[in-house]
C-alpha cells in the first residue's frame, strides 16, 4: 500500500472490465495498477488505454507487491477459482457477481479470505445506487406502514447476446437466476433481510432449449412477498426494469437498471410526510387531495387519512453516470476496509453466499418445474 492507498489490480479484459477501469482510475484512496486476461493482445490494448502494467499471467499479478485488491471480472465459471489463487496469495478480493455458480465454492472463498485476514466482497452495486438508502429507510421507519408486496419485472436486451454466447451456457453462467438474479436477491436482502424462495419457473426459447426468461416468489418475515421476473427477449432501445412496492398506506415504483427515478403515492400525515421529504430530499411533492379530518377502516383498525400525495425523485444524470457513481462508491468503501477504516465492506462474501443460496434455491425449483 503505497501512501495509504491500496494498488487495485483487474482480472479480466472484457467490455465491462473497461468500463470499470473508466471510472476506477484517477480515483482518490486507490491506485489502479495493473490489468491481467487470458487474451495477452487484449489485456495489453486496456493497459495501454489507462497507462497501466500489462501482466503476462495471474501468477504475475498475485506476485506483484504493489498490487493489495485484486478485483476479478472474468465470466462466472472462473471465479472462485481466480478469487481462491488471489485470496490465498493474501490479496483482498472484489469478485464480480455472482461470487461463484456453486455454494461449495462461496463456502471455500469465505474460509479463504478468513485463514488469511483479507477482506472478499462482491460487486452487488445496487447497494450504492442513489434510491437505495431511502427505500431501506420507507421499509424500516415504515411511514407507509409494513411492505406488503414487492415486484422486480426486469426486460432485458439480449441483442449483444448471441447464439453459443457463454450466458446460455448454464455449467459456465449458473443461469439467469445466478448470473443475473443474485443482484436483486441482494438488493432485496439488503432491505428485508433473509427470505425464502417458495416458486420458481422457467422458460425456454421456441426451438432452442435456450432458458430466456425465469420467475421466483420469495417470502420475506411474516407478510411481504417479493416476485422477480428477468427476460432475456428484448431489442436493446426496450431494455428497462421497474420495481413496485406495494405498502400498507401506498405504492412505490423504482425504474432504472441501478434504480435513480421513484414515483410514490401515499395516504400520510404531517409526520409520514417529513420522513418522506428526509428520504428523498429535494423530491417533489404534490397534494392530489386533503383528507384531514377524515377517517377511514384499515385493517380493522380506524385512523385518520392525513394527505393524499404523489412524491417524485429523479438522480441527475443519465444512466452512465448512475451506475458509474454506485461503482465508485462500492470501491471506495472496498478500499476504506483493506486500509482499515472499516471493519468490513456491506456488500461482503457473507453477503454474496446468501444471495447465491437464493439463486440456487430459485434454480432448484424452476429446473423441478421444468422436469
């Protein structure tokens, strides 16, 4: 660690390698360093891009001095293999999702980065997107009362996605649920804590065998179920996601692959109101109708109605700049644990077995389905 800034270096030289690097380098509280790939010409044309040493093997990179994070972004079936070399050789590690395609392998990465005192976390960056906090805090202070039903509907472009492409290949991707769903397994969890996978289906392309869409229903505490949808079928100029939150006094709906826009309409009173504005600071905020005074039955329970309103929040920005910033910030909170500023990262390798066991469970169910 050179001036209390830890040396990142990157295992994998693909588009979203790249894309990382775009935002990783010139970063205050690390240093990025160096890049490895299995494909010397490509690893060398990104270290050239971003002025960074081109290592000719992951031996050279673990050998490297300079080099404290390794940050492995190689296709799913590689990584707990690349993580293991790298944890064992005592290098923190910021694997990408999911952190493995089996729980045996998650299970072996955590004992690893253990025996050795290292820090192993996961790139679930929906944990840094700029609605996440405020969502936490509706779930627990509960202004709308208790979260009774969530939605993740999720229509992705599959236009870069072609025939033998890897994602299909479920041995080397894990399949939608685990290459893919362990983002909102973790985001979900993050919210509610623990839940439990109680259906699952999948769907197959017309004359492929090729799954391209699955479904899940999980159940979260005593009375809030959360069901994820992800298709793969989309042109690209379509790719959208929307979460919708279904609460006792309202509705919240996120858009946005890393959520930066919510729409809610709720029945609050003066003080619900207030933790929504400190949720959301800067939302606008439009009374559709006064309801004080009034009251109404709910739940077999009488209460006042306070105020109908709409609440609208948007992130400056577009959607580059989003997910950009929620990768930034999952990195440096990365680097505050390896320098020791933080006891551990919130996105940790306890927090990427859990996330995988959901995905697995939700796998388990949908192939039973299917068979």
């Amino acid at each position: 660690m050179t001036d209390g800034q830890p040396g990142y270096a990157l295992v994998g030289a693909s588009g979203f390698g790249d894309y990382c690097l775009s935002h990783f380098t010139g970063m205050d509280g690390v240093r990025v360093v160096a890049v490895w790939n299995r494909t010397a010409e490509k690893a060398a044309r990104l270290a050239g891009r971003y002025g960074l040493r081109h290592c000719r093997s992951l031996e050279q990179v673990l050998a490297d001095p300079e080099v404290d994070i390794v940050h492995v972004a190689t296709t799913p079936a590689q990584h707990a293999a690349q993580a293991l070399a790298a944890l064992r050789a005592g290098k923190h590690v910021l694997v990408e999702k999911p952190m493995a395609v089996g729980a045996a392998d998650a299970d072996e990465m955590l004992e690893a980065a253990a025996q050795k005192g290292v820090h192993l976390a996961v790139n679930f960056m929906m944990r840094f997107g700029p609605l996440a906090a405020g969502v936490g805090k509706l779930v627990a202070e509960r202004p709308l009362g208790a979260l009774l039903r969530a939605q993740l509907t999720n229509c992705a472009g599959d236009q870069g996605l072609a025939p033998g492409h890897w994602f299909w290949d479920k041995p080397r991707s894990g399949g939608i649920f685990v290459e893919h769903g362990v983002h909102f397994f973790d985001l979900a969890a993050c919210w509610l804590g623990p839940g439990r996978v109680v259906a699952a289906q999948e769907f197959k392309r017309p004359g492929s065998g090729v799954v391209d869409q699955v479904a899940c229903t999980a159940v979260y505490g005593e009375e809030t179920s959360f069901s994820f949808y992800h298709g793969f079928h989309q042109a690209s100029q379509l790719d959208r996601q929307e979460i919708k939150l279904v609460f006792e006094r309202g509705e919240a709906t996120l858009r946005g692959w890393v959520a930066d826009r919510i729409e809610i309409t709720a029945l609050v009173g003066s003080r619900e109101r207030e933790m929504l504005e400190g949720a959301f600071p800067g939302a606008s905020v439009q009374v559709l109708e006064d309801l004080n005074g009034r009251v109404a039955m709910r739940r077999w329970r009488e209460e006042s109605l306070g105020e109908l309103l709409r609440l609208d929040w948007a992130a400056p920005g577009g959607r580059d700049q989003v997910y950009g910033a929620a990768l930034k910030a999952l990195l440096a909170e990365f680097a505050a644990a390896v320098r020791g500023e933080k006891s551990r990262p919130s996105a940790g390798g306890q927090e990427g077995r859990s996330a995988l066991r959901t995905a697995l469970e939700a796998e388990r169910l949908a192939t039973e389905g299917n068979s």
